[in-house]
C-alpha cells in the first residue's frame, strides 16, 4: 500500500508552506492557551483533511492562499471538535497520547475547542471567505446533529442499519465532503465540479468511518484508542447492528445486557467481538465499505487524470487499508 508520505508527494512543498501558516495562527497572548496549543499540535494526527483540500484544489487547477484558508478552517474546526468529543466521551486517549482534557480537565478544554472554533470564524470573515464558511459551518452543524443523534439512540440501543448511516454521514463524511469541496471551491471549480467533489467526499467519508468502527472487532487494533472503546461508550456501529439482525432473541438480548452494562469487563468484551465475528458482522461491513470505496474512485474517475487526481485515487485507498 502507498504510504501516507508518498501521497503528499504532489503537495510537499504546500503542506510545509500550510503547517508553518496554520501554526503561527494558533498563537495566543495568552500563556496557557499557548502551551495548550503547543500540545495539540505536536500530537497532531496525518492531518488527513488538510491534504485533502490541497490534493482537491490541485486536481481543479491551482493552490492558492484561498487553499490554505480553506485547509486552516478545516484543520481548526475538526481539532475543535475532537476537543469536545473527549469531553462528551469522557476519553482520556487520543492518538496514544493523553487528550487535552485528561491533563487540564473539562472547563478548560471546551474554553479551548471554543477557541479554536472562534479562530475558524475569524479567519474566513477577515479574509472574505464566505463561501468556505458556509461550506463548513454547515458540515459542523452536520457533525453536532450526527453526534446528538447518536447519544439520543445509545440510551435507548435502538439503531438500525439506515439509522447508522445517517449518522456516520453526519458525524464523519459531511467534513470530509467539506474538505473536497472547499479545496475546489478555493481553485475556481464549476458547480457541477463542486457537486462531484462533495460526492465523493461523502462515499468516501462513510467508508473512512466503517473502517474506524471495524477496528473495535479487529484482532490487531493499532488505533491507539482502547479496544472495545466504541462497545464500552455503547455506540451500535455496523458490524454489531448486522450480527444483532442475524441473532435469535436470546442472544440478542444477552449482547445488548451486555452493552447496556455500565461497565463491561474484558470478558464481556471478548463475548461481544466474538459474537459480531461468529455471525459474519465483520465481513459485512468490510463489503460495505469496499462499496463505497468504490463510489468514490467512480466519481474521481470522472475528472481529468493529473498527479493530484493519482493521488487521490492513493488517498482513497489508503483511508480504507490503514492500521489505524
């Protein structure tokens, strides 16, 4: 599989020119703030969306400083989210490293995702980007509507199969469709253009998302977050929800004691993998998530073929490989 590295290869110079902007733009005068930020940035994922904007500019026409707006909004506001998604998840890991809330508490880690979601607005209006606002600002209140939905259902383990895939596409595809589509907004893309890079940013944010939640059912979890995570905050993600639906009543209903349970141990947990895979729910949504793989390269198919338009074919498939 291509590497992540070689992927960046037709951008190389762009994301060093975005990483040095977006990092003297987290700066602050406020001391704290600082050495917060510090952290966040040095434990910093692939910064997979950000190289989506710029592949998705290139592949339109040119990087420009719109490019690098639209990636810095990007960035700020999914940090800003993944801030608060600790909170709400009572998470202390991310990545393999302490979240910001499990070394400075809650009160000051939503001050600092509200921060960064301030500092977002702020970019766009001080440099007239009205449409990458809109663009984002509606893929958070996507996100904020899929993760709401999510707890509302959890409390009651009622998710079926359509249900999960509203709210993935919320939760998950809807910035990534963002990230496609401001990156070619900021290199002129048409309408029609910027419909298809929404598209496929949208197959290919459900099937990023499948992936994640195969890891829970995976014998070599290497996300860095804990296994049985997702069991443990009792979120019904696909490869479960198929296995409930292949289940007598008698099964279902010792698995869904299980998830209900405040505090599932090792064994309970072992019991929930073991059911999902036992009754093919792994295999299940490993054939989803090829199917939307596959949309996704249908529709980049369609743009004319250029080192970008390779790469994100690479990205593509990258986003579906990984390990973690």
């Amino acid at each position: 599989m291509t590497t992540l590295n070689e992927i960046k290869t037709p951008v190389k110079e762009e994301l060093k020119e975005f990483e040095n902007y977006f990092n003297s733009y987290m700066k602050s005068n406020v001391a704290l703030l600082n050495i917060i930020t510090k952290y966040v940035l040095k434990t910093k994922g692939k910064q997979m969306r950000p190289l989506l904007v710029l592949l998705s500019a290139k592949l339109i026409g040119k990087i420009s400083t719109s490019t690098f707006h639209a990636a810095s909004l990007i960035e700020l506001m999914h940090t800003a989210t993944l801030i608060h998604d600790d909170v709400v998840d009572e998470s202390y890991q991310r990545r393999g490293f302490w979240s910001v809330n499990a070394l400075w508490r809650n009160k000051i880690s939503v001050l600092v995702g509200d921060y960064l979601l301030a500092k977002g607005l702020l970019l766009a209006v001080d440099n007239s980007e009205f449409e990458l606002l809109r663009t984002v600002s509606d893929a958070v209140k996507e996100m904020s509507e899929g993760e709401l939905l999510q707890i509302e259902k959890a409390r009651k383990l009622d998710i079926n199969e359509a249900l999960y895939f509203e709210i993935i596409r919320k939760k998950t595809a809807m910035l990534i469709a963002a990230s496609a589509v401001s990156g070619a907004i900021s290199a002129g893309a048409t309408n029609e253009q910027s419909q298809k890079m929404k598209e496929f940013g949208e197959t290919l944010g459900i099937a990023f998302q499948i992936k994640d939640d195969l890891f829970d059912y995976s014998p070599n979890n290497k996300t860095g977050k804990p296994a049985g995570n997702d069991i443990r905050e009792k979120k019904i993600t696909l490869p479960l929800i198929y296995a409930l639906n292949q289940a007598t009543g008698s099964e279902k209903k010792q698995i869904l004691r299980i998830v209900s349970s405040k505090e599932p141990n090792a064994i309970a947990l072992k019991t929930v993998v073991e059911f999902v895979n036992s009754k093919g729910g792994f295999e299940y949504a490993v054939k989803q998530m090829v199917g939307f793989k596959n949309k996704s390269l249908e529709i980049l198919n369609t743009f004319e073929k250029n080192d970008a338009q390779l790469a994100l074919q690479e990205f593509v498939e990258y986003a579906t490989n990984r390990n973690k």
